[in-house]
C-alpha cells in the first residue's frame, strides 16, 4: 500500500534564503487568464509559493472555448527549465498541457533527471482538439509522463475516458478504479475531481488502488467555470512545495477551489474564471454572486500632464 503520507520535499535552501518554496509549472499561454499558466502562477502565488513558469506553448482561445493551440518547440521548453533548475531549488513540480508528444517526451526526461522532486499532473479536457491529435498526445502522456508522477489530477469524466475507454460495468467507475489504472502505468496517488452524487452535489477524492485517503463533497455550481483545474493542481502543488503532507494538501487544495469559484467572476461572455485572488479583495468590494459588477465604486486617480517638451 502506498505511503498516504510521502516524505515533504526538502526546503532547507529556500528557508535558508528566506524564500518561499518554489513550484516549476509547465503549462501553456492562455489569453483568457482562465487556465494556463495565469492560472499556475496566481493560484501558486495565492498559496504562498514561487511560481516558476515554463511556457509550453499558447492557446487561441476566449472566455467560452477553445479553439486552437501553438505549441512551442521542445528544445525551447528544455532550454527554459533546464536553465533555471541549474539556479534555483525547484521543490515541486506542475504540470499542465504540454503540447505535443514531443515536448511530453522532453518534460518526462526533465522530471526523470530530478526523480526526488515529487510531479503533480493534471490532465485537462482535449475535446476541443482534433482527435487524432489528442489521441497521440494521450499515449505520449500515458507511456512517459504517468510513471514520473506522484498525484494525477482530474475530473472523474476526463479519467474515465482517458484511464478506462473499455469500462463495461453498470455503475461509473469509482476514484478508487480510476487509481487502480493510474497504477498501472505507475501512479501513486489520484485526486478525482468532480465524481457525480444525488441531489446535485460532487464528491472529490484523493485515492489510492487500496484506500480512498480522503474526499471533499460540494454542491454544484450552476455557473460554468474554466480554469478550475489548473487551479487545483496548482495550489496542490505549491501547498506540496511548502511541505504539507498529501492528506492535508489535497483537503486544503479542494477548500481554496471551493472560495476561488464562489468569488469567481465573469470577465467576458464566456465561462467564469475562479478568483484566485479572492482573499485579496477589500471587504464588500468582491463581485457579487452573479459574477457581475463589484458593488463599490473605483476609485479615480488624477494624473499630472506630461510637460514634456518636443
């Protein structure tokens, strides 16, 4: 049975500095500020870790959808971790949407050279993606990152799709049946999110093949969301990073995602987008239930003329 409680990452330089810990993402661009890296390096920051940011790639995309990706050449991906991690102390590892098989393969090979720091993965959706593309990048995924991770991230429908396409069963496979796949290809640890219950609620799990090590409910949103995901991971990680055991991280991760999507807001037409912020806002001044304005005016500021003289 696997350890519910893996030994915390080392921060004896970071405490040594004075610095927080540190958590390399590998994720792409997201213009919308919903997932991506905006929303690594936020939610990382919001939990009190240094984010360190490595761009995998971009996403064309709005506040609604998806509709394209550029992902960056592999050799640039390398160079950028590889760069910094001579630097600087990395405790955990994210990562996000690689991209292309290609740059999975390079990241698996970056992970692998640092095999004692701990790897948290989130998969995201690829619907939007052509299907042969997804189906490759899934194999890539599956075959060279998965056995270099400690907890795999995600919702209980992408997983199930993804870990068990030949499922058969009556019922929905349970956390504890998406971690007995994850295992087989080398993971220790899953957090489902996302798992269907009566009366509109949702059940989060952090399993094993043998145990559930412990789960969150929640009740429904009936907003749509984008970026939740990212998020979770994200704060899973830095809270990893910070030397949190996995329980309490996970428990932790799932509460900060609860109060990021009930201060999520609405930017554009699309989704709304967590607020990964939330404890930032001055008191009354958080968008309101609708995620529509906030209720207090902005304040004005006067700015002197530019005296500049041509």
């Amino acid at each position: 049975m696997a350890n519910p409680n893996p030994p915390s990452p080392s921060t004896e330089s970071t405490e040594e500095a004075g610095g927080p810990a540190c958590v390399m993402v590998f994720n792409a661009s997201d213009p919308s500020g919903a997932g991506g890296l905006a929303a690594d390096v936020t939610a990382v920051a919001s939990v009190g870790a240094h984010p360190l940011p490595v761009v995998t790639g971009a996403y064309v995309r709005d506040t609604a959808e998806v509709f394209d990706h550029f992902a960056l050449d592999e050799d640039a991906v390398a160079q950028q971790a590889r760069t910094i991690l001579e630097d600087v102390p990395v405790q955990v590892f994210k990562v996000g949407f690689l991209g292309s098989p290609e740059t999975v393969s390079t990241v698996a090979e970056i992970a692998a050279d640092y095999a004692d720091v701990p790897l948290v993965a989130y998969m995201p959706s690829l619907s939007w993606w052509d299907e042969g593309l997804a189906d490759l990048y899934l194999d890539a995924f599956r075959e060279l990152m998965l056995p270099q991770t400690t907890v795999l991230v995600g919702n209980h429908s992408t997983l199930w799709r993804w870990l068990l396409p030949d499922w058969s069963a009556d019922r929905s496979p349970t956390a504890r049946d998406l971690a007995k796949a994850a295992a087989d290809v080398g993971v220790p640890y899953v957090l489902v999110t996302g798992v269907p219950l009566p009366d509109q609620f949702v059940d989060n799990v952090l399993a094993t093949p043998q145990a559930v090590l412990g789960s969150q409910k929640f009740e429904r949103f009936d907003a749509m969301f984008a970026g939740a995901g990212d998020t979770l991971s994200a704060a899973l990680a830095a809270l990893l990073a910070g030397g949190t055991d996995l329980a309490t991280a996970a428990t932790e991760a799932l509460g900060y995602l609860d109060q990021c999507l009930g201060g999520g807001f609405r930017p554009g037409m699309g989704h709304v987008i967590p607020d990964r912020m939330f404890w930032a806002q001055p008191e009354g001044d958080a968008a309101g239930e609708d995620g529509g304005e906030p209720t207090t005016s902005v304040p004005t500021f006067d700015m002197p003329a530019h005296d500049t003289k041509h």
